[in-house]
C-alpha cells in the first residue's frame, strides 16, 4: 500500500468516526419531522454507544423502529430526545452481537464495528478544512492556557502544571499540522483523544471529592427519567459521559476532539 492509499484510507476512518455522530444525529431529526437539537444527555447517549462498539447501522435501525412504533400508535407527547430509541437500540444491538457469535471469534465488537461500517462517506485524509482544525487547535490551546492562569491564581498547582502539558502538547501539535505536507487526521485526533483523558484525570483528581460527587449527582438526576429504561451499562457510560462534560465544564476546559467543531 503507497502514501496516497494509507492516507486516503485514515481520512476514511476518520470520517467514519465523524459520520456515527452526524448520521444519528440527522436519522433522529428527519424521523421525528422537526429540527431539534441534540441535547447534551442526548450526545453522552451517542457517545457511549459508540465506546462500546454499537455499529452505526444498529442504532439507525432502533431508530427508525422506534419511530414506526411511535407512528403506528401515536400519542399525544411527542419524542423530544433520542433516549425514546435507547430501549430499542439495545435490543437491536443484543440481537446482533448473538448473530455474530462464531462468525468473527477473534474480533472485537469495536473491531467488528469498524468492519461492518467500512465504506461510508469520505474521500479525503480531512474532515475539515485545514484552515478550521488549525484555528480549533489555536482557540483550544488559548482556552488551556486560560484556564491554568485562573487556576494558577486559586493555588490549584497540579491542575494548573497538568494544564500546562497539554498546552504545550497542543502547540506541538499545531506546529506538525502545519508544517505537515498531508496531515494525518485519525492520528491527529487520536493525540487530541489522549490530551482529552489526561485533562479528564487531572480534573477528577484536583477537584474535592464532595464536589464531583455532587455534580455526578446532578449529572444522575438529569438521567433519572431514562435510568429505568436503560441497561445497565448505558446507563453507567452516559452518567459518566455526563459527568466529564460538567467538570470539564467547571474548570473551563474545551472539548478538544475534532467531532466538535
């Protein structure tokens, strides 16, 4: 395989990682009939799915079956979040991780996942043009960096040194996207994935235990009216997703991934 294929190839996986979140998105709006944005809840939903490696075309058909159940009776309330698919998309999926049982016995549900969905959109090692994801890299670096020298003042010492790192990392970053002849997008994200968790951790670990208790309070009473629907994963993985965006949300950090320019 040449430069040019392993290139056009990771723009593809990339833009399959963009497309699991942006297909959802627009099957949800076009069923329910009106533009509605995704909530934050909504958004922890997908990205759960997607860190257990429900393949794009299992959520889309629990959709789209959730919506035919809705249509054949409907009721009064209408759907306003996509956790009115959840129980649906769970089924769909337990259905088809039985089907793949001795079918690929070494494969994991993720690797089957990348498998299954391999083919969608995307002609290019880009999501995005070029001169987006440099001005995404600047801002959030500029936003880290304003975050430290705020902490820094509150006597936060290991945050602010942590702050600092993925600062410096980030501007690293910036110099090899922009000295790079074909940037590599899958790799680019992946850095930025880690910079993410090492944010991630810093905050759990800086901030009081009664505060992040508190806000995964919040985060768990935000998903009450769904908990009883959900498995029990899901449920853990979205409370989870929920709590990190309102810590991170707290200490004034950016989302750092590509997805969300």
């Amino acid at each position: 395989m040449d430069n040019g294929q392993r290139i056009t190839d990771a723009g593809q996986r990339i833009l399959n990682y963009f497309n699991y979140f942006t297909e959802i998105e627009d099957a949800f709006i076009r069923r329910r009939g009106k533009h509605l944005l995704l909530s934050p809840m909504d958004w922890a939903l997908i990205e759960g799915w997607k860190a257990r490696g429900v393949p794009m075309h299992i959520v889309l058909r629990g959709i789209e079956q959730s919506f035919d159940s809705y249509e054949a009776k409907p009721r009064r309330r209408s759907v306003k979040s996509l956790f009115y698919c959840q129980e649906e998309v769970e089924a769909q999926y337990a259905e088809w991780l039985e089907s793949q049982v001795g079918a690929t016995p070494s494969a994991t549900a993720g690797e089957i996942m990348a498998k299954d969905e391999r083919g969608a959109s995307g002609n290019g090692a880009l999501p995005f043009p070029r001169e987006v994801i440099a001005g995404h890299l600047a801002e959030s670096r500029a936003r880290l960096e304003h975050a430290r020298l705020e902490r820094k003042g509150r006597g936060a010492g290991e945050l602010s040194e942590v702050l600092a790192r993925a600062a410096s990392r980030l501007s690293e970053l910036e110099k090899d996207f922009a000295n790079a002849k074909r940037p590599d997008a899958e790799q680019l994200e992946g850095a930025l994935g880690d910079v993410e968790n090492l944010l991630d951790r810093a905050v759990r670990a800086a901030l009081p235990p009664a505060r992040i208790e508190a806000r995964r309070a919040e985060a768990a009473a935000q998903l009450e009216p769904y908990r009883k629907r959900m498995e029990r994963a899901t449920y853990e993985q979205t409370l989870d997703n929920l709590l990190a965006k309102l810590l991170r949300e707290e200490c004034g950090l950016p989302r750092l991934s590509l997805f969300y320019l």
